[in-house]
C-alpha cells in the first residue's frame, strides 16, 4: 500500500464529522483526563 492511501484511509473518518461534533468529543476527552488525573491526585 502507497503511504498517501493510508493517510488518506486514517484521515476520512475525522474530516467526516461534523466539526462541532468532533470539537464537542475533544472536550470531553479533555475533561475525562483531567478528572482521571484528579481522582489520582487525591
């Protein structure tokens, strides 16, 4: 397989959301590490 068709393979599915959508799962991943980390903490 040529390494452009991967790229391309891996990149679809990401410019196929909705940017919202994918601005809206960034931040819960964000707030999900941030939690994790503060349950460790304590």
């Amino acid at each position: 397989m040529s390494p452009d068709f991967v790229r391309l393979d891996f990149v679809s599915p990401v410019a196929v959301l909705d940017t919202s959508s994918f601005e809206m799962l960034s931040h819960e991943l964000t707030a999900n590490c941030l939690m994790k980390r503060n349950e460790n903490r304590s």
